[in-house]
C-alpha cells in the first residue's frame, strides 16, 4: 500500500446527472438522422431538415450554458462544504 492520499472521484448527484444530460441531448438529437431527415413541415419556406438543425444550434447553447452555470453552483457548494469542514465528494 502506497502512503499517498486518496483522490476521491466524487458523487453521481441529481445536479451531475442533469448536468450530463444537458450535454448528451444534443448529440443524441444530431445523431438520430432518421427523427428529421423530411422536407415537411416547411418553416417559412425552409424545409424541416434544415430549421430542426438551425434550432438545435440554439437549443445547444441553451443547454451548454445551462450545464455551465450549474456546474460553477456544484463547484461553489462543495468548495463551501469543503471549508465549513465537510467532507467534500
């Protein structure tokens, strides 16, 4: 056994979970071609494949940004924890 310390990994939380999900549902939407490889229902002339794509651009930031702040709230909880003398996971 080596003396060094243990570098904990830290806890799946219910804030991790949604955090990875916010991440994930992007490339699961782009990746599953066939939900959106259609011309119809046209949006203002644009074909369905075209605006589906466009609004995931934006949905994708949305998410990114909201995976982001709840990251930073987590980072901050636990460096609070951390320095009241919990343990910090």
């Amino acid at each position: 056994m080596s003396d060094a310390p243990q570098v904990g990994r830290g806890a799946v939380t219910p804030v991790r979970v949604v955090i990875g999900l916010c991440l994930v549902a992007p490339f699961v939407a782009m990746l599953w071609v066939g939900s959106y490889a259609k011309a119809d229902p046209a949006f203002i002339g644009i074909p369905f494949f075209y605006w589906y794509q466009m609004l995931w651009v934006l949905a994708s930031t949305a998410l990114t940004m909201a995976a982001h702040q709840l990251w930073r709230r987590d980072q901050r909880g636990r460096a609070t924890r951390s320095q009241d003398g919990g343990e910090a996971k």
